[in-house]
C-alpha cells in the first residue's frame, strides 16, 4: 500500500491536480437532517489524504469519512482545498473537514472536534548529513512547514528561526531538496512518505527528540451542532468495536 502511496504522491507533484469541486455548497442542516455530508479536506497529506490514480481524493482519513457516513446515514461528499481554508469553510462551503487534522484550543474557539481518531506528533525532515538533532539545533535555522498547521505553529516559537510557510507540505520538501530551508517539520506519517520517496536526499527525525508535544487529529465540526457530532461519534465507536478502524489503519498506514 505504501507503494501505491508513494505512486500517488509523485504523480501528484507532476500533475496539476484539478479540484473536483462539486459546487455544491454546505447548507445549514445539511449535517443534521440532509442526507449529504459535505466533508472537506486537504488531499496533500499522505498517507490521510492524497489524490488517487483515479484523480480523486483517497486516503485513510478518506476511508473513515466514508465509512462513518455508511454508519450515519450520510452520503458523504468530498471537497479538496487548501487546508488552511478549512476550519473556516465549515458551515459555510463545507460541513465538516477531515484532514489530519490536529485538535488545537485556537481552532476549538471557531469549530467543535469529534473524538480524536489518531495519536501524532511532528517529525523533523532533515537533508542527509545535516548536524540537526535536538531542539537547541533549530534555533536561528530556516525552516520550511505546511500554511496553518501546527508544524507551523510550533516553527514559529523556535527563536531565530526564519520560517518558509507553503500551501503544501512536499513544496517545503522540495526547498528543502533545493537548499532553500535546512529542515522541514510536519507530522510523523506524511513525514515518512516524503522520507521514503527522497530517501536518497533526506532523513526523518522523531519529533520526540525535539520535545514536540503528541497530538490528536479529529474531525472538524460546525460549533455547537451536537446532533451531528453525537452521530459521528457513535459511528466512529462502532467501527472501532467492529474492527473496521484498524483494518483501514492496516491498509493505509502500516506496510
Ligand atoms: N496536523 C497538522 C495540523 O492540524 C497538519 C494537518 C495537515 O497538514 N493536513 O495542523
């Protein structure tokens, strides 16, 4: 799978990937009593989300949606975009987003979060041989991240650091290929579908080492609607129960 991955993720930095916007926007019950649940996403995060040989989004996060609308009663609908256009695209383009999506209390003051569906942490892309190691290494250093994410977040804290903010975490990669950034922070698994597709240029640093906190993804939701996130919920608990969780996270994410 993480071949097929890897496929994927290469044709998707050769390609200019159209949108395959349905156009149809998110209308205000279409979470609660429609029977549509426009889910928005970022399909540049592999192994979550990334677009297919089919030219459509596919991924585990993908999966799941499609598998807790199954379980809820929705037809699920995907809309690709920019991730940092997410979370305020919900209730209004979109009903809910899934992406890899980091549970932050910024982000909790505009959406609600369903439970978290998986543990991460971010990772350190490094070019091979550069003497970064531990926190302390990357102060004053350029780093490259992903617009709007955490890794950006915490890049931001490090002193001196110069920060290259992208729309797309392999556009940071690729700088980091060409010499612009010294290292790039992302998360753990996307980190190490770009380490295996460079694995002649880069290595991958376990964020542990740097002290980077764990973080839990979960799905975005529109604040205050508990009718939907109860129905998420309930869905998400049942195909953890039934085993249709870990044989998505085997596919996907395990070799
Ligand atoms: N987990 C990170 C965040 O929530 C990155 C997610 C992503 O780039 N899709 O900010």
């Amino acid at each position: 799978m993480k071949k097929k991955i890897l496929a994927a993720a290469m044709a998707a930095m050769v390609t200019v990937t159209a949108l395959t916007g349905c156009g149809s926007a998110a209308s205000s019950d279409s979470g609660s009593t429609g029977k549509t649940l426009v889910v928005g996403t970022n399909a540049a995060f592999p192994p979550f989300e990334y677009v297919g040989d089919d030219g459509k989004p596919d991924g585990f996060d993908i999966a799941l949606i499609k598998a807790i609308g199954e379980k809820a009663g929705y037809e699920v609908q995907i809309q690709d975009m920019e991730f940092d256009s997410l979370v305020s695209s919900i209730g209004n383009k979109i009903d809910v987003a899934i992406a890899g999506m980091t549970v932050t209390e910024e982000r909790k003051n505009t959406v609600d979060f369903s439970d978290p569906y998986y543990e991460a942490v971010q990772n350190v892309l490094v070019p091979k041989g550069s003497d970064i190691a531990t926190a302390a290494d990357l102060q004053g250093k350029k780093i490259g991240v992903q617009l709007g994410t955490t890794g950006e977040f915490i890049a931001d804290e490090i002193e001196g650091a110069e920060v290259s903010a992208y729309n797309k975490a392999v556009d940071a990669v690729n700088d980091l290929n060409n010499g612009r950034v010294d290292c790039v922070i992302v998360d753990k698994n996307p980190a190490e579908v770009f380490g295996a597709q460079f694995s002649d240029k880069v290595d991958v640093l376990d964020g542990t080492k740097f002290d980077f906190e764990p973080e839990n993804y979960a799905i975005a939701l529109p604040k205050g609607d508990t009718e939907l996130a109860d129905k998420i919920n309930s869905a998400l608990k049942e195909l953890k129960a039934d085993g249709t969780y870990d044989s998505l996270v085997k596919k996907y994410i395990e070799e």
